[in-house]
C-alpha cells in the first residue's frame, strides 16, 4: 500500500524550524507543512503592509527555506506553506530573489484568491450578508473600518499546484489542516469531491493528521497543560515536531524523528487534538467536517501512535472568512514596587490613575489592571494568601482608547510616581508606542463565489 | 479527601475569537468517570464567571470524549473581544487551562486514593 510522510513545520510566525532538520535528515519527511498563520497573524502583517506595501508576507519564509531548502532539494522533500499571508505573490517575488542569488532551483506556486477585501460590495451583491457568524449582527457596523477580509480556502488548489509539479506551495488564508490533507490527497489518490463515507472517512483521517500536526511542538509534548507531568517530556530544547506517514486506506500514524526530544503518545497527542476545535463532534473544514466522536489514538510503542476512527461528513457549502477590523488603541504601563506593602502601593498607584483619568476627562473605553506574579493568571483562583508580606510586585495598567494620541498620553500618568508617589517604585516600563486594536469577524461566504476566483500559478526559478 | 483537579487530570485551553477552549483530560477511565459526573457545565460555568460574566450553565458548551477520556469546555466570550482586541497580557487565553486544573475537588477517601494512584502510574510511564 502507497504511504506518504508528512512533517510539521512551524505552528506560528515566529517558532523554530530546525526540529525541521531531522524531519528531513532522518525521519524521511515527503513533505514539510508550515502553518504561519494563526488567527491574529493577518492583523500583525496588515500592520506590516501599512507601512511597507511590499511586505504582508511572514518575514520568517526566506530565511527558513535558506536554511531547509539545502537539506530537502536532494530529497526530493516538498515543502506547503501559508507564508504567503496577505501578500503571497510579495512572497513568492522574495522567495524567487534569494533562490535566484543562491543559483538554485525550483518551481514555486503561489494560491490567491483568499483575499476578499477588495470584493465585499460584489459578495453582498451576490446576497451574502456576511453577517456575523456568532452575533449575527450587520457588517455594515465596522464596513468602513475592515483593514482586511480573507476566506479559509481548503486542500484543492494546493493539491492542483502540487500535480502541476510545484516544489513549494505558498498560500494565504487556507484552514491550517489543509496544509496537510492536500499533499495526501494529491499523494494518496483520495478524492475532494468524496460523498461516501468511506471517501469522506479519509478526509476525515487526513483532517485529524493535520490538525495534530499543525501546531508543531504542542504535538509532539511540548506546552504539556499539566503539574509536573510536563517535566517528564525529555529534551523540550531539541524537541522533534511531529510525522504522520498516512496510506491510500487512511491508516495514519503519528511519530516524529529518531534521537529527538519530545514526547508522542495518547496523553500529548490528544490534548492538541481537541486544542481549539470547539465542537469535536463538528470539526469544520472546506474540505470535510471531522467527527472525533469514534477517534482513538492508540500507542503503538515508544513515540508511535496510532490514529483511528476518524469519520466524515460532507463539506459545507460555505467558507469561513475572517475580517479583521480597527478598534481603538492600547496603550500600557508596566511599575514595579518592592516590599514593604507592595500590593498596597500598587493599588495606590491603581486608584491615582483612575483618579488622573476622571480629572483629565480621558476617555478610556476600558482599563485593564494586572498584578503581575500576583494572579494575572489565575485571578480569582489565585493563592493570596502571601499578598500583604510580598517580596515584590509588578503592576500592569492597559487602557482601551479610540484616539490614538489618547493612548499615546497614557503611560505619561505614571513617571512622576517615581518621586512624588508610594516608596521603593523600582522600575518602569511603558513609554513605549501604543498598538493598535483590532476586532475580528468571522462570516460565510458561498464557496463557488470565492473557489471561483482562485488562482495557482507556477513559476520556476 | 481534598483534592485540585491539577493532582488528576491535564488541559491545554486556546482561542477561538472571543472563544475560550479547554480540553480537559483524566489519566484513566476512573478518573475520566469522576470528572465527566463533577464537572457540569454549571460548575465550570460558576468556576469562570469572572471572565465570562455569566455564572449561567448556558455560557459554557460541554462536549465528552469518552474514548479519548477527554472533556472539552467552550466559554463563551471569555477573551475580552478576542486576542488582537484584548487588554489581557494572557490575550491567548493559554493560561485558563490552568485556572481550571485549580479547582478544588472533595472526593470520597478511596475514591480520591484510587485516582491519584492512577494519575502517578500514567504518569510514570507516559
């Protein structure tokens, strides 16, 4: 029977990729699926492009690919990631560069077509409401300050690019799983049109495997939610991220590099296996909705699991977009005050700025007040126990303002304390630049109106 | 026998928007057993009102996973507008995992042996 190994690269803008290397060097990795983007990413890139129009794209793609592409070309390893982000041809112009000045080759593929910005009027037009998914309340209430709207595309187009010989599939907006089911499918013969249970049954296998695999180290025992147990993972520091070889039948097991740190067994793979699916009964994706219902994860021997009992139901006739649109500024302030009665100076400090903000008429939508070391954390579930007697204490002020000069005039309340306030004031953080805030709006568009408009595109290098 | 729910299970929680997601997961069957019975949606809803505000059964979704010996709550709006909209410096909403392993348990004295016995056993060999 025909297997194909798929190996996870990033789980976030920002990780680590040389867990990487030893998927490639030793654990015979086919493919390298990198997830770039969490939910929040759009809003960090659209503030890159703002300044920058031709950035958009995760900056983290080139200097990967410098250092993996050495190791996988010989291979024949392939690499499917949404590096892309907002910007996935600026991707692909930057990937294309550096190649070009290495002298190496490859063919790279660029899906657009999740970006719906610019196509709002003609969706709304076309009688989608994108009304909020949750609320249900009208898009028209933040229509004007949307900085972005892209649609989760599934596994097609990337298994298109990948038939069409692509060595490297940059993408945007895709559902984070597809980034793994599509090598499968193109590899494995499995069908995206599937309506039998046993089709959809397969999906539904692939769409688990990636799921696992898609937040790279929380497969493979690492941010192991637990009191002590966590301590047993071995290695966190060389950890290897997670392997699934998956056959034609939708067997798939789970397992990662040899001589790597980590841990993959029943108890780490299913805490990412639920992590953030909401109703595991209902896992949607574009390409198949997932019921963990049945699912087991069997050991099958040190760093060996087995997935079984994946099933799956028809995909929807929508796509899930997010938009993301401004909300106001946060500005924030960080003091630090030592013992004796550091709990108590801080709640001075807490009680003066309140009392700053009312005086000056600031208008603060929201305060948020933090006691770090204290229970930030854990708040009311937080031992106060030791709270009069602390050795010290970090107090955080964050302030929600629609102005961003508002903001901006915030953490100046504070450094006159430094003197004329509460004793032993021992550091103060926060003269730096306020962010900005941004709200999100999950909505469903009819597939064919977006799926219509998406493109693959080849260029060899 | 008093007991935090942190001495019989594990959990890992994320975002989902203004979506707070836990899974919660017992060491055995015994202790998946115990947990499904304790930990209603109202408990766990009264457990995190503070960041829901609603102590009300129906602001968490409880879903059971009997072969995966897992619980998964979802709380509604539980991050502040979500994470690029949060003041919180958890604005990822990782950390409520382990507000909800803080809770107290009262178990009956053999129940509360046999559970810990099982929790130090997965945990020896996993």
């Amino acid at each position: 029977m025909k297997t194909v190994r798929v190996a996870s690269g990033l789980g976030f803008y920002g990780d680590s990729w040389e867990p990487v290397k030893a998927a490639i060097e030793r654990g015979g990795a086919q493919y390298v699926c990198s997830d770039h983007l969490a939910e929040l990413t759009l809003a960090i890139l659209r503030k890159d492009m703002a300044r920058e129009p031709a950035a958009g794209f995760t900056r983290d793609l080139v200097p990967m690919l410098m250092s993996l592409w050495p190791l996988a070309q010989p291979r024949g390893v392939k690499f499917v990631l949404n590096a892309g982000g907002l910007n996935p041809q600026g991707a692909r112009d930057a990937l294309v560069a550096a190649f070009q000045a290495k002298g190496w080759h490859a063919r790279i593929a660029v899906v657009t077509g999740d970006a719906l910005l610019p196509r709002l009027d003609e969706l709304q037009a076309a009688g989608q409401t994108l009304a909020h998914l949750d609320t249900g309340a009208d898009i028209a209430s933040v229509r004007e300050r949307l900085v972005f709207a892209n649609a989760y595309l599934g596994a097609a187009p990337i298994a298109q690019a990948l038939a069409e010989g692509a060595d490297i599939v940059l993408t945007g907006r895709v559902a984070d799983a597809a980034l793994f089911l599509a090598p499968l499918v193109h590899e494995l013969g499995w069908s995206l049109q599937a309506s039998g249970p046993e089709g959809l049954d397969k999906l539904a296998q692939g769409l688990a495997v990636g799921h696992l695999l898609e937040c790279s180290g929380q497969g493979a025992g690492g941010n192991f939610g637990s009191a002590g147990a966590w301590a047993r993972v071995p290695d966190l520091t060389h950890i290897g991220y997670p392997i699934a070889e998956v056959g034609e039948d939708g067997s798939a097991l789970i397992t990662k590099a040899p001589d790597t740190g980590g841990r993959i067994s029943f108890h780490t793979l299913r805490q990412q296996l639920l992590y953030e699916v909401h109703d595991p009964r209902a896992y949607f994706s574009p390409d198949v909705v997932l019921d963990m219902g049945e699912l087991r994860l069997l050991d099958e021997g040190a760093d060996r699991v087995r997935l079984v009992g994946a099933r799956g139901h028809a995909r929807p006739e929508t796509l899930k977009l997010v938009a993301g649109y401004e909300d106001g500024w946060m500005a924030q302030a960080v003091v630090g005050f030592c013992w004796p009665d550091a709990l108590a100076k801080a709640e001075a400090v807490v009680a003066s700025v309140k009392q700053q903000l009312k005086e000056r008429r600031v208008p603060a939508r929201e305060l948020c007040v933090e006691h770090l070391g204290l229970d930030t954390f854990l708040g009311p579930h937080a031992d106060r126990s030791q709270a009069d007697e602390l050795n010290e204490l970090w107090l955080r002020m964050a302030v929600r303002c629609d102005d961003k000069r508002v903001a901006e005039a915030f953490p100046r309340l504070f450094p006159w304390m430094a003197l004329s306030g509460p004793p032993f004031m021992g550091g103060f953080h926060g003269v730096g630049a306020p962010s900005q805030l941004l709200g999100l709006w999950p909505a469903l568009v009819r597939r064919e109106l977006v799926e219509s408009q998406v493109t693959v595109s080849l260029t060899e290098v | 026998m008093k007991l935090r729910l942190a001495d019989i299970a594990h959990a890992r929680s994320g975002d989902k928007a203004d979506r707070a997601d836990i899974g919660l997961f017992a060491w055995d069957e015994a202790g998946y057993r115990v947990l499904a019975e304790l930990l209603t949606p109202e408990r766990v809803a009264a457990h995190f009102a503070h960041l829901t505000g609603s102590a009300e059964g129906s602001s968490v979704k409880r879903y059971t996973l009997p072969h995966l010996l897992a619980l998964k709550f979802v709380l509604e709006g539980a991050l502040s507008g979500g994470a690029a909209h949060s003041l919180r410096s958890d604005n990822l909403g990782k950390t409520i995992a382990a507000q909800l392993l803080r809770m107290p348990l009262e178990l009956p004295e053999e129940t509360a042996r046999t559970l810990l016995q099982g929790a130090r056993a997965a945990i020896e060999v996993f």
